[in-house]
C-alpha cells in the first residue's frame, strides 16, 4: 500500500526537521494531517485505525502534550505533531508511541544532563543540546526545549511501524 511509505516519509522527515532545527514546521504537520485525513475518507488507513480511533488518539495527542506547552517543557511543534501522529495510529498505538518516545526523550535529557556535570565529550554535550542561535555566539542554545522530542516520537512511530503492529 502506498500510503505506509509515505508515513514513513512523512514520519523521516519530521524527525530530521526537528533533529536539526528543534522545531517542527507547521507545513509539515498540515500535510501530514492533510494525507491521515485523505486516508480515512477514503478508506485507506494503512494501519486499520477506525474514523473514531483516529480522532480520539488526535485529541489525547493534543490534549496531552498541551500541558506540557503551556509549563515551557515542550514546543508547540511537538503538540501538534502528537495529534496529527494520533490521527495515523489511533488512540492505542499512540500510547505505546509516547511511552518509547518519553524513555528515549528521558535518556536523552540524562545523558545531557551527566555530560554537563562532568564534561568528558563537551561536543556530544553540544549535539544534544541542540543548535546554538547566533545571539550566543554560536556555544549555548538559548532556550530550554533541547529535547527533539517530536523526532523521538516520530522514530517510535517507525519503530511501531515495523515491529508493534505483528503482534
């Protein structure tokens, strides 16, 4: 079916987007709305998800993550693309997503975290924190959201993709 490698496209290119830039850009996330939704109408969901499924794991994805939004603990970026990701996979598999994705996030943050405490690979440091902006002269990012966790969802997506719907 066509509409699986084009989530996976999708799903590449978010995670690279979000990777590079920490951000995710709403172009992006509308297309990827654009196609669950075309998929649903049309009765072609890749992944067997039901109209019902879809919208609820599209609410959950949003309502969810908008807490963390407004505490400043995530971008707006990745709330948005949590619903539209929701409306792909549906309510079920979104919360196996967000539980590899959160542990990955986790690991990331700690291992950030050990790396400027003790500075035994600062460069490594430097790439999990993210890009610097060119006010800082090019060595500190200067806003908190270092965790691409849009891109971390995206790969447990692909993960699920591969290994969690044969079971």
């Amino acid at each position: 079916m066509l509409l699986t490698p084009t989530c996976f496209l999708w799903l590449l290119l978010v995670a690279v987007y979000d990777f590079r830039q920490r951000r995710v850009p709403n172009w992006l996330v509308l297309a990827g709305a654009a196609v669950a939704l075309a998929a649903l109408a049309f009765g072609a969901q890749p992944f067997g998800v039901t109209w019902s499924s879809a919208l609820w794991g599209a609410g959950a994805g949003f309502a969810f993550l908008l807490f963390f939004y407004v505490i400043r603990l995530m971008g707006a970026g990745d709330v948005k693309f949590a619903a539209v990701l929701g409306l792909w996979v549906g309510l079920s598999a979104l919360a196996q997503i967000w539980i590899v994705a959160s542990l990955v996030a986790a690991a990331h943050s700690l291992l950030w975290l050990a790396l400027r405490r003790w500075p035994l690979a600062p460069r490594l440091a430097l790439i999990l924190s993210g890009p610097a902006s060119a006010a800082s002269g090019g060595t500190t990012p200067t806003r908190a959201r270092f965790i691409p966790y849009a891109a971390y969802l995206s790969l447990a997506a692909v993960v699920w993709m591969a290994w969690g719907r044969q079971s």
